[in-house]
C-alpha cells in the first residue's frame, strides 16, 4: 500500500499538468445537466 502511494506521487511530480483545453473539458463533464434519475425513485 505505502509503496502505491509513493508511485502515485512520483508520476504525479514528473508528468505535466494537462492544458487548459482539457481540464476546461474534465470541469464541463463533472457537472451535472439534465433531469436527476435517481430523484424520481425515492
């Protein structure tokens, strides 16, 4: 487990950061549009 977290830091320290074009992208997919699913069934 400890050495996951110490793989996981490494290749966040050596790989750039992602352009501005994707994480426009990554913020326009976490937010949620439409008609909530879940919400009519409870």
């Amino acid at each position: 487990m400890p050495v996951s977290l110490i793989c996981i830091v490494v290749v966040s320290l050596l790989t750039a950061a992602p352009s501005k074009e994707i994480q426009d992208m990554v913020d326009e997919v976490r937010v949620p549009s439409g008609k909530a699913i879940l919400a009519s069934h409870h």
